[in-house]
C-alpha cells in the first residue's frame, strides 16, 4: 500500500513542508538487551520496499550524503543513486523539493582516516565525486595514493561526524544532509546540541538470526524525549516478514 511514491508521500511527509536539516534514516531491530540496534546491511538482512522508499526519500531531499569509510568498504554496492524501479518518482520527488538546478544526486562525504579508501568506490562513481573528511595523517596517505580530480580531501584536526556536518554546511553551502553513517559514527549527532532534525526510523519486528545486529542506535528513551512524531507509525508486511515505520522531527 506504501510502495507508490504518492501515497507514501501522503503518509510520510504528511505533515509539514521539508525543511532544510540533517536526517537521519535508520534500519533497526530491538536486540536482546531490547534496545535497538542497527541492522547490519549484507546478503541475508531483510529487505524491505518500504524501507527502499525510506531511504531513497532522504536521499532525494537531501544535497549531501554523510558516510564512513568503514561502510564502504562493507557494503561494494551501496550507492547514491536511486533504485530503478522508484527513479523517475523520486527525481520527480528531488526537483519538487530542491529544484531544477539541484545536482542530480546527493554529494557523498566520507569520514575516514584514508586506509583502505577505495576511489573507485560505486557510490562515488555514481555521485561523480565525493568529499573526504580525515585528519593530516588521513591526508597524507591519501594524497600518497593519488586520487581523482572530483574527489575532495579536506583536512580537520579532529574528525568526526559533527565535524563532518560542520564541513559541508561551512566550506560546501550543503543544506539538507542524510545521514548514512553507523551508529559508531552517527549517534555523536544525537549529542547536545543535538545535530539530527529528523529521524526516519524502520523497525524490523520479525525473528533475526544474532550477527545481523549492529551496534545500538540512539536509545527509545532519547528519541521520546528529543523528538516527536511527524507521520503515523505504519506496520506494514513484506516478504521478509513485519515492519513498522514512522518518521520523528526534533521537539
Ligand atoms: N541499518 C541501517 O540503517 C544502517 C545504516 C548505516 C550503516 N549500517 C550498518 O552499520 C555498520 C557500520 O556501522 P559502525 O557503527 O560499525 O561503523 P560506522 O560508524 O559507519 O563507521 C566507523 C568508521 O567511521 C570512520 N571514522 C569514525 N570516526 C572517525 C574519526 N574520528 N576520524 C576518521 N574516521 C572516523 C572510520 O572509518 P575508517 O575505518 O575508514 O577509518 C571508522 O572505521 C555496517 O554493518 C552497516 O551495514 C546500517
């Protein structure tokens, strides 16, 4: 019932207009301790078409894309660009939100210390780009393996996500960001001053075998008290088994 992007719309973004801000989408499981971890992407998790429309939406709103080097490597396939069966509906999406003369996709920055960074990487094929945000170390090695024209490096003294935000905002005129980064990463964000504006958070209810967990997301108590929801939460059934959906803005 949500796969069309037209009645996902109506119940996702439902409520409001898209601000600019950081969004922060998430794939989770309550884990044994109950709280939710983040589900590790690889073969055997479940996917999801909602989730796809989730995630593609926060891409499509989104001028820049803030990933891990660690996540790149993990995940050869992992891209920018849209899935083809929603393309034409979420480019449609992406004008409507950010205009005609949007980049076509969002700009990934890469938060790496530069071992194992692979230049060639699909997400940065896809993308025509990226940015790398590293320390002087990070910096060095890369510029010792020698790199594209179209991928920046920008060197900070002490890396991190926040930074990472800082850097795009400031050096880049990014506006809207989503957040593809682990929770190692990412939950930093969720810090005072709180740098997440919305959570698009996906909640797979079904059995899941152990080593498909992740580290923890952001507690259930955080997000009660630091954010509100801004769309019903919608179970939905998919082949991988059940789901639940719902989309949070910042109190
Ligand atoms: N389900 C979901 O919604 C979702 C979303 C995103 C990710 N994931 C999953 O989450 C897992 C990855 O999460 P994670 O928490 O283990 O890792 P992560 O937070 O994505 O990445 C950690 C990496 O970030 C880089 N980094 C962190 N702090 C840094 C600093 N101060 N300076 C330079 N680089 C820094 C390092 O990259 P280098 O190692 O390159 O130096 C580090 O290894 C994967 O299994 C992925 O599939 C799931």
């Amino acid at each position: 019932m949500l796969h069309d992007l037209e009645s996902f719309r109506a119940w996702f973004f439902a409520s409001e207009s898209m601000p600019t801000g950081v969004l922060r989408p998430a794939a989770v499981a309550p884990g044994p301790d109950d709280a939710w971890h983040i589900l590790r992407i690889v073969e055997a998790t479940p996917k999801s078409a909602t989730d796809m429309l989730v995630l593609g939406s926060s891409r499509a709103r989104a001028d820049a894309v803030i990933t891990t080097g660690k996540i790149l490597r993990e995940e050869p396939d992992v891209t920018v660009a849209f899935p083809d069966h929603a393309r034409a509906d979420l480019e449609a999406f992406r004008r409507d939100v950010l205009g005609e003369n949007a980049r076509p996709l969002p700009l990934p920055f890469v938060l790496t210390s530069g071992r194992g960074f692979d230049p060639g990487h699909r997400m940065i094929r896809d993308a025509g780009g990226a940015v790398v945000v590293t320390n002087d170390d990070g910096a060095r090695r890369l510029g010792a393996q020698g790199l594209p024209d179209t991928i920046t490096v920008v060197a900070v003294d002490e890396p991190d996500i926040r930074e990472a935000v800082r850097v795009a905002r400031e050096q880049f005129e990014v506006g809207t960001i989503s957040i593809d980064a682990g929770p190692t990463a990412a939950n930093a964000l969720h810090d005072d001053p709180l740098l997440v504006d919305e959570v698009f958070l996906a909640v797979y209810e079904g059995s899941l075998a152990p080593d498909l967990l992740g580290p923890p997301f952001v507690s259930r108590r955080h997000l009660a008290r630091r954010f509100v929801p801004a769309s019903a939460r919608a179970a939905v059934d998919e082949p991988s088994g059940p789901w639940t959906f719902q989309r949070f803005v910042h109190a």
